[in-house]
C-alpha cells in the first residue's frame, strides 16, 4: 500500500511541474533564446555576406539598379567582362565589353573620400588649431 502511495505522489508531481507556470515560463523563455540566436546568425551571415567569400574568379566590377527589381552589372570572369541584365526571373547576357572597367580595391578610398577626407581632415585641424586655418586661407 505505501509503495502505491509514493508511486501516486510521484506522478502527481511530474504532471505538477510540467503544469507549472514557472516551467512553462522557462521552456518558453529558451525557446525564445534559441529562436533569437537563430535569427542573430542569419543576421550576421548577411551583413557580412558569408557565402560569397572564397570565389577569387568571379567578381560583380559594377551595378546600377534600373527598375524595382531590375539590375545592370559588369562582372569580371578571369580577365574578361561582361555586361549583364538581372531580373527577378532571368540574367541575360548584354554584351562582352572590350575595354575593361577599373576593378576597385577593397580598402583603398576612391576620389571622391580623398577629396572629402583632405577636407574634413582640413575642417578638423581649423577646429584644433585656429592658427593652421587662417595660414591654410593665406596660402
């Protein structure tokens, strides 16, 4: 009889905790852990485009977006270039073209963030050091 007692009190109580607000409270709480580290990953793979990195023989040299789902790009395959339409339902090949672009650097600043740069560089030394402005105004 106290064997079947202790068994009943035990099953009471497995079905207590699971009916728990605190467990379930718990278990909802992980689940939404889980769910925001799901989504902090895909977050991160996307802004740093990981599935891109590796491909050294082809490259996207240009876009410029011509419509709401419509791009023109030039990319570069070994040392050739080509011009291409992207929609949302097909690429098509435009043309092959015989000069090719100037492929840009990455971590080298184009004309235009030298001239920005020597001007807030010019700004920020104005602000330090009035004397450097006005001797920059007399020259």
């Amino acid at each position: 009889m106290l064997p079947l007692f202790i068994n009943q009190v035990a099953s009471a109580q497995t079905t207590q905790s699971i009916t728990n607000p605190t467990s379930v409270l718990s278990i909802f709480l992980s689940l939404l852990v889980v769910v925001g580290v799901i989504f902090a990953l895909a977050y991160i793979m996307r802004r740093f485009n990981v599935t891109a990195m590796g491909s050294n023989h082809m490259k996207v040299v240009a876009s410029m977006v011509a419509g709401t789902k419509e791009k023109i790009m030039v990319i570069q395959v070994g040392d050739e270039q080509h011009l291409i339409g992207v929609t949302s339902h097909n690429i098509s090949h435009l043309s092959k073209l015989e000069k090719n672009l100037d492929v840009p650097v990455k971590g080298k600043a184009g004309s235009n963030q030298d001239a920005f740069k020597q001007k807030l560089v010019a700004a920020m030394a104005g602000k330090l050091n009035p004397q450097a402005d006005t001797k920059q105004k007399d020259n």
